[in-house]
C-alpha cells in the first residue's frame, strides 16, 4: 500500500495529518473500567477522545457511582447493581478521614493512636477493594452478561487499575488491556511492572527525595517493605479469592495485573524522579492540559481590581470540601494582609475574618484561572491533576498537602524550587502569609516553574494523542506482547538469581574444600614421608 | 506567544507541519564524534538530518579515517592527525580475525586455542580504544583547538559512545550531550546505564534468548560478570588515565559516560527482547529504513527473469568481504539448486560451481532489491542495518552469523520465528539448501517478518524524526537533566542497598541476641530462686 511517490516521512506526516483531523477509517469498540472520583475526569477525556476518534466505548460503573454518569453522548454504560455492597458515603468518608488524620497528627506522635489509625486505614482500604471486587463477582457471575460482552467482541480494555476489578474481566474476555494509571492496588504504578531500587527510587506513601541520606534511604527500604505486605496481605487477597475461583490456581491475581499490554502512566518527568521504566510504559502525564479560557465577565472584573499585584489562586480539590474551621480562620487572616486579591475554592463555614480581597466560590474555571496573566501563586493541596495544570501554566504553587500521595506530590515541586510546602496541622497565620509571600515575591520559584511549564510542553505530540496513538496501536495488533517482558512469571528466586548466585557460591565453597582438603592431604603426606627419615 | 484561537492539540499539530517541512527558525551547532565503519552510515544519516533543518554540523575525523570522508556537502570537518598511531589496516584486521575464529571454531573447542584467541581479541579491542583515545589526547593538548572550539559555543555533542573519546572533549567544553549508540565500550548500550536483570536479559556477547533454562542463566551471569570486567579492566583504564590527567580524580570515566543527557538507542523492540529501560533512553531503532526506489534497469531485468519463484539476496556486510573458497563453493553448490534466482553481493574468488541462477555483485542496491516484491529471502551475516531493512521490508532472513554481535542478532530473530540460523563453520551444500528452501517455502517464516514489519512501522513518528527533535530539546533546553537519574554516582554497596540491608541485619540479630540475653537471664533467676526453694 506504499506510494513510491511518497517518501517514508511523508508517509508519517500524512498519517499525522489524518490523526490530527480525528478521523480513523475503522472503528473499534473499549470496554472501559473507570475509578471514580478525580480519576474519572482523566479517564472521561480520555473517552472523549476515543469517541472523537470514532470508537465505540463502554463504560462499566455501579449503581451507586458517584461521578460516572449513566448517560452521557460519548459512551454507553454498564450499571452493575451491587446488591449487598454498601456504598461507602465518599464525601463524608474521606472528610472524617481527614479530620482523624489531623487529630493525630496535630496530638504529636502517639504511637499508639497512630498505629490504630493505620489499623483503621487498612480496613478502608480492604473494604474498597472488596466492594470493588464485588463488581467482578456480580460480571463473572452472570452468564447472559458474559456472552454479550464476548458477542461484541471489544477490542481492548482499558482500565484504572486503583480498582483492578476490569483485570479479571478482560481476562475472562481474551481481550488485550491498556492501563490509564499513576496509582495501582496500594502503590504506585511502577512499583508492580519496572526495577525500583530503593537506594534512588522514593516508594510511595512516604515524602522522600531521590537523592537520600542514609537515614532516609533505611526508611525508603522498611516503606517499601511495609508497602509489599500491605500488597500481599491485604489487596491481593481479595481478588485472588476471584481468580481461583473463576481462572484456578495456575495464575496468581498479581500475573494478571502485571501482564497489561501498554500502561500509560500520567506521569511526566519533570513532576516525578527519573527512574527505570519498562518498554511497555508510555509517559501521558499532563495529558488533561489545555490552553485556557477567557474568564466569565464579573470572574475578570475581579482579577482585574488586582492591578499589577495579580491574584493568589487557592482550591483544595475534589475530595475535601472543606478545613476545620480553626486552619481556615488562620488562612483567611494571612490572605487578608496581602495586597494581591485572592480567589478560593471553598464549600464549608466561610471564616469570619474574610478579607475585603478574598473571594470564596463553590466552583471555579480552574484552568482559566492557572493560564490568567494576572496569577502570582496557587495554593493547592496537591493532587495531579491540579499540579499538572500548575505546571502546564508555569504557575509556582504553595502547597498544603492532606493525603494520600498529596505530600509526595509537593515535595517532589518543591525539591525543583517551583513549589513551597506547609504542615497543615501546624499553620499559623504567620507561617502562612510568609510562605505565601516568598513564592509570590521571589522571582526564584516561578522561573523554576516556567523552566519546567517549557520542559513539559516541548513534546512531539500531545500526551493524549500519545495515549489515544498507544490505545488504537493494542486494537490494530491485537496487544502489544513484544513490548511486555514476561519476567514477572518466574518465580521469585529466579527472577532475582538466587539459585545461580547459591549455586556459584557452592561451587566456590566446594572448590576451596576441595583444593584444601587435597593439599592438607599431600602436606600430611609429605610429612609422614619426611617423619621416618627424621628418625 | 499562545494564540487562543487555537487549541493545545492544533498548536502541537502546526509544530509537526514545521518540523516535517524541515525548517527550523534557529540553528544550532552540533559537534559530533563518529565511529568509522557502519556505525557512520547511521550517523551521516542522523547528521544529514541535522544538516536539513539548517544546523551546522562539525565532524571530528583522524587523518585515517576510513569511511569519514574530509569533504562533504553537510557538514564540515576536523581532521585529528595520529602522529603517532599505527592505523589498523581494518579490512585485513578483520578478515584475518574472522579466519582465525572459523578455524578454532572448525578445530573443535580446544580451551587452549580458544583463551590465546580470546586473549588476542582483548589486546586488539585495547589498541583499537588506546588510538581512540588518542584523539582525545591530541585535541586536549592543543590549547588553541580548544579555544577555538570554545569560542564556536557548540550547542550539544552528538557521540557514538563505541568509542567514547567524545565523551572527555564535551566534559572539558562543558557542552551536553547526546549518545547515537548501541554499542558502547565493551557491550550493549542499556548494559551501562539501566537496571539489567541477568535472569532475563541476555548479555552482549552470548547468543541466549530472554527466556532462559538454569544453565542458560548461569552462563548469562557468568558472561557478565567477564564483560564487567573486560570493562574495568581493559576498556575503562585506557580513559581512566586521560580522566585523571585532565579532570583530576574525583571523577571516575565511567561516571562521565554514564552521564549523557539523551540516548538514542538504535533498537526496537520488534528486535530487541524487551527490557527495562530509562527516561533518557529513545528509541530509533531503524531510523535509516526508507522505501525502496525502483532497481537499475538490467538488475530489475534479472528479477523479473524469476518469474514467480523469485529471487533471493545474499551479503554478508561492509566489514567481511569474502568467506573462505571452501564455504563459498557449498554455498554456490547449494544456490546452483534452487528454482530462485539468487543475487550475491561478493567480492573474493569466484566460485567455480556457480549456477546460471546465481548473479554476483561486487555492490547491489540492498535497500531496493529487499523492498522488492519478488524476494523471498535474505541471506545475510546478521549486521543491524541489514536486520532493520529486512524487518522493515517484511523479509524472512537466513542467518550466516560471522563475528561480534551478529550471532546474537540473528538470534532475535529467529527466537520470533522470522530467521533461521546456521552456523557458518559447519555448513555443508544440504544444510544450506534445506534452511534456505525452509525459509522460502514455509510460509511461517514470511507471516512473522511480515507482523514485526507492522509492528515496526506503526509508529507515531519515522524513528529519525525522534532523534532530530531529541537533540533539537537538548539543544534547546541546554541539556535534558530531569530525565536523568544520578543513581550512577553513587556508591556501589549504596545503590544497591548493601549498607542499608546489613544495617537491618545486624539490628535483627543484635535484637535476637538481646532477647535471648534476656531470657536466659531471667531464666537463670528462676531457677536459682527455685533451687533454693527445693532445698
């Protein structure tokens, strides 16, 4: 099918041109399984953008999803009614969760409440994945279900390993997978399909540099320890009871979540620490970046009054609506004392000493704001897809981290200058403004985050073409199986050479007895000979 | 410099418009440091490209360069003189290697003959990197090169890393770097820089395939234990030394080549096993496969003589230009047999058995006679230009491995059933027939060609374009450091966590000590409390 008249680059450029105008001559049909909440306003882009493509996408969700709308005009969906489940109050649940988690923080550090929060953490985490899990059992279980997703032969299966329940499924089907990840079962991605050194490779949950002191580096190593327990122990347990059940005991749960045909990981390298990575891992991190909007008219009105002193931007994201009252008190008097105007992202008590510069909305066009000229700083909690914004926009970001990967999320901004971060359990109105000061003031902070805004926009292609060229590829082949080591099959002791390195080390130990044993033999010899000479 | 009027992705779009069209607004200054041989027909390639988008391109050559012409339209030279040096006469040096390695190969593995021939090609891998470093020696000692170079304020230096001399000129001009390399000192490019499991990845210099038995393993380890120490020992000492005279020793020339800025790694992963990687490795594997033009008129005359059983190609590379009579007889023998025509690139003796069938060429246009639809197959040494034509054009291979990495190559392919290899030193007519016919019959071979050719060429951008926009971001970015990981510089028993796991250790044992002190004591205390109870 090779014009000759067409020289080979062409050829590409033509194909480029035609991706970009989102057509494609065929049409595929992706069966999707979302994770809910801030994840799924990644995974629906990247929906949109099959669906732009001309694919057809199912999406599966639960009749007691929370952001998954049943309909929608870019995808048909699949409600799995949970029967017994009880649907986990997601707001309440992760506000409560904060406030337990500030309490014992603030109290210091009882050992003894610490470890019987981390009791209480584990158990949540059980309980999600067994509700998660729950919607495998209701799939598999039901056959009619089962033979009109073989019937339509889906192409590929893409999904949010955070709930890897589409993994058993996809198996069930024969149909390849393709990963939309950063965080999988109870870490992050890389952690389950590349090398991760512990010496350089900061394990998730613990807000580490990559350059670490001894001291940090020991912790790095129990972390990862405690990380792999919690993996065997507490995840994998659940949906292996799936898997002998339905698929036996020749495969483990933890061979299928490693054996996706491409992962695209929303990460990119100037947010995360350079590390190995795998063939089969494709870097979309950002992918969710756009150019920004002009502001609603009254929005504009009110980073215009700034005058050239610009405006301080402050969201918390999805998950936490709100502080105790005491931090925002603390935070909305710091903010009063600043000459820029301030806009805030706030749904709880509003504080009594708002300042006459400060705004408070429900909900704001976050990303025409990052890209407004007037912004001076964004003070975020830090989860990705806020930080991604941050740095497409070049916006340096005071960050006030609350949990999950939100600590490590800042930390590793304000290891490249372009962040600074504060103990939320330990802000005062001073610490505050003075931070806020410094990253609005010192033109250090933003040049380090326009430095990295270049870094990331300078790609050859958009990260969600690159997702959506990665997705078409596993259709068009059917997979992608050159590209995946099947190392993770072998068992543990060969994968790390401990039966070579035993069986080398025995060799030596038998050589050296040997070659002793012979020359204590000829010494003996020799001497008895010398002996009766002697005498 | 965003226009709203356009979206991210269109903006992104525009770019590839200009970067296909070949224009560039800026022009950077590339200083490069080829290897001789076959490494320059991919690096002229890499610079021509460079050339194309208006770069200026200053080549460093020696006086004896081989295949680095003084003169050329796309870039300008700079000719080192080796006043010293004896030039390897390459051809001969080659040929009278590879005669030396079929008889004792021929003679049976006799240790001795092997080890003195081992024992050789170590002092000739020596010479070839004491002349290397040569080079870097006469351009550090002339103070007003030096200058001169510094005031041309090189944008990057691009450098095959075979023979790394580059490397020192661009640490001393302070200049980032670029490797074009697969090959680099002593073994495989990743083998310096990525994590390398010896359970799955094959070591240079040992034709195993990735899924390996026990023993397969242990003389994987084995092999790279010997290759980390033809590295410490042979190759590293002849750098080391410059190192330390020029740069003082708190630098090591390991340290300074692993610390290239990009990587473009001439491999693919329909070739190569898949392995983990780096984010500073990109791949181009086949970045020189282009369409092929139509063959000269009396060449396309001889293939069209074929009729429908089509012809066959047959070369054996630009470093050997002749097998030994005996073998070229039983190879002609066997070609005399068949129905195909057959198209041999040879310059030696003439055979005397040669078929009416079978045409020989001292040079043939290898690119377009691959891309012809009436080959069947090709018959080749195993060299990764050839390889990447071959997989690109979908063509099955015969593999006649002759010298270095080419037994290894070959193997790949065969492992994924697209080759069938023989070993060149026990080739008789009917061997040679039966893989031959094998290979053009049996669709089997053609099918998987075919699929890794697809696979290869589905791509988001041609592989040449990759490496032009890498150095292009180097260039632009003064370097690609958040892509790099600077693990390298630490310590050993650091990096591999040795300091951090006795320290464990001895805290457990020093733990089970105590505990046991403990009990034994109180057991002590009990009994003597009890003792005199008794009495």
């Amino acid at each position: 099918h090779l014009n000759p008249k067409f020289s080979c680059r062409q050829l590409f450029f033509l194909k480029l041109v035609l991706h970009f105008s989102n057509k494609v001559s065929w049409s595929g049909k992706v069966l999707v399984f979302p994770v809910d909440g801030s994840h799924w306003v990644n995974m629906n882009l990247m929906i949109q953008g099959l669906h732009n493509r001309g694919h057809e996408v199912t999406v599966v969700r639960t009749d007691s999803s929370w952001y998954v709308k049943e309909t929608a005009p870019h995808y048909t969906s699949l409600t799995i009614a949970l029967p017994e489940a009880i649907a986990i109050e997601k707001e309440d649940f992760f506000v409560t969760f904060l406030m337990k988690m500030l309490a014992i923080k603030k109290a210091g550090s009882s050992p003894v409440a610490f470890l019987s929060f981390y009791w209480e953490m584990l158990g949540a985490l059980s309980k999600i994945h067994q509700q998660a899990s729950m919607v495998g059992v209701q799939m598999l279980e039901n056959k009619t279900l089962m033979q009109k997703l073989r019937e339509t032969k889906y192409d590929v299966v893409l999904i949010d390993p955070g709930l890897p329940v589409g993994v058993l499924v996809a198996h069930e089907l024969g149909v390849p997978t393709v990963y939309n990840v950063r965080w999988i079962t109870s870490g992050e991605g890389h952690f389950v399909v590349a090398p991760s050194p512990t010496s350089y490779v900061p394990t998730s949950g613990v807000a580490l540099p990559d350059k670490m002191t001894f001291w940090q580096r020991l912790q790095n190593t129990l972390h990862y320890g405690l990380n792999t327990c919690i993996d065997k122990f507490v995840v994998a347990p659940v949906y292996d009871r799936l898997v002998e059940k339905y698929f036996g005991s020749d495969i483990s749960f933890y061979h299928m979540l490693q054996g996706a045909d491409i992962w695209l990981m929303r990460v990119d390298f100037v947010f995360e620490f350079p590390r190995p990575t795998m063939p089969n891992i494709v870097y979309i991190g950002g992918f969710q970046c756009k150019p920004s909007s002009p502001l609603p008219p009254e929005l504009e009105d009110f980073v215009q009054s700034s005058g050239d002193h610009g405006f301080i931007l402050m969201s918390l994201g999805t998950l936490v609506k709100a502080l105790p009252k005491e931090i925002t008190s603390k935070i909305a008097a710091a903010f009063a004392q600043l000459p820029q105007k301030v806009i805030w992202r706030h749904a709880g008590e509003k504080p009594d000493n708002l300042g006459n510069n400060t705004l408070l909305l429900k909900w704001l066009p976050q990303n025409d704001l990052l890209g407004h000229p007037k912004i001076k700083a964004f003070v975020a909690h830090g989860g990705t897809n806020g930080i991604y914004e941050s740095i497409y926009h070049g916006v340096p970001i005071v960050g006030v981290p609350l949990l999950f990967d939100q600590p490590e999320n800042v930390l590793r901004l304000e290891v490249r200058g372009a962040a600074k971060v504060l103990d939320v359990t330990h802000i005062t109105t001073e610490s505050f403004l003075g931070t806020v000061k410094e990253v609005v003031r010192n033109p250090f902070y933003r040049n380090n985050m326009k430095r990295l805004s270049s870094l990331h926009r300078d790609k050859p292609m958009h990260p969600l073409d690159t997702a959506l060229f990665w997705i078409e590829f596993v259709m068009r082949h059917k997979g992608a199986a050159h590209l995946r080591t099947e190392s993770y099959k072998m068992p543990w002791y060969s994968y790390y050479s401990v039966d070579v390195v035993s069986f080398l080390i025995a060799v030596v130990l038998l050589s050296m007895w040997i070659f002793f044993a012979v020359v204590r033999f000829l010494c003996c010899r020799i001497i008895r000979k010398r002996k009766p000479k002697q005498e």
